[in-house]
C-alpha cells in the first residue's frame, strides 16, 4: 500500500514538472517586442494578453545585419517554427532573414546569419543583462506560457 501511494505520489510529482502547459484562452494574433523598452506583449487583436521583460543580443542597439554583430533583428517577421528541445529550453522560431535582411547583408558581401528565437535560458536564473547571439530572452517559466499561447504563423513585429 504505501509503495503504491509512493508511485503515485512520484508520478504526480513528474507529471507537474512538465514544461508543457495548455492553453485556452483568446488566441494570440501578434506579438510586439519593444527593444527600447525591453518588453514583449502578446496581444489577441488590440488587448495585451501578457507582457514580459525580456533580454536582447548581446549588442542590442540597432537592427541586425550581418551575422555575428550580437544584434536583435528590427521588422516584422513571423513565427514559424517550435523547438521543444532547445539548447535554451523552449523555443519559437522567427523567420529571420526576409528577403530584405538576405539583400542588406549581400550588399556588404556576408550573410545575415540566421536562427533567432524567442526562447528561455540555459540557466533558470534571468542573468539581467543583454546576452544573446541575437535572439529574445525571457524565464523559463515565462517561456512555457509563450511556447503554449504563441503558434506557428503568429506576426511578430521588433521595434526599436
């Protein structure tokens, strides 16, 4: 009897540990980073759903042009991908680079780099500062929200 109430005990424990959470109310229709300001809103139409503090590249100042330059793209993308096994936790791809950043980035003869997420952290500690190859930081319990609100096809536009 109590090796069976420790199984169960030991089960429930596991299965509240996911990082996968449900989902079920209004849909996200756009996400807004604000770099300036440092904050992302996941929005249903004109409401704020919820916002986040996030962090940035580790040079966040401007928009990025070529790969390497630690900088967090500025434009409007889409999300277009979901990695549950990230480096990073969770994660949701952005489809950096467009057309335009691919042209930018040849005009000066190197490539714009690729694979910026928005995703958690190696460390479930916030470090505070900008630290990213070019991606948006946030918890990794605030990551299990957007990885369960935010799906493939939702806009997402980086403002300065």
């Amino acid at each position: 009897m109590i090796r069976a109430a420790l199984a169960l005990l030991m089960v429930l424990t596991i299965a509240g540990c996911s990082k996968f959470i449900d989902y079920d109310g209004p849909e996200v229709t756009r996400v807004i980073v604000d770099k300036g300001d440092r904050i992302m809103y996941l929005l249903h139409h004109d409401q704020v759903l919820r916002s986040y503090e996030i962090e940035l590249g580790f040079a966040p100042d401007g928009d990025k042009v070529v790969e390497g330059d630690g900088r967090t793209p500025e434009g409007s993308y889409i999300i277009d991908r979901r990695n549950p096994n990230s480096s990073f936790y969770l994660s949701i791809g952005i489809n950096y680079p467009n057309e335009d950043d691919i042209a930018e980035a040849a005009a000066l003869g190197q490539s714009p780099g690729g694979d910026i997420f928005i995703h958690g952290t190696p460390n479930p500690l916030r470090r505070g500062d900008d630290w990213t190859a070019g991606c948006i930081a946030v918890t990794n319990a605030e990551m299990r929200e957007i990885y369960a609100m935010v799906g493939i096809g939702t806009p997402i536009d980086i403002r300065p």
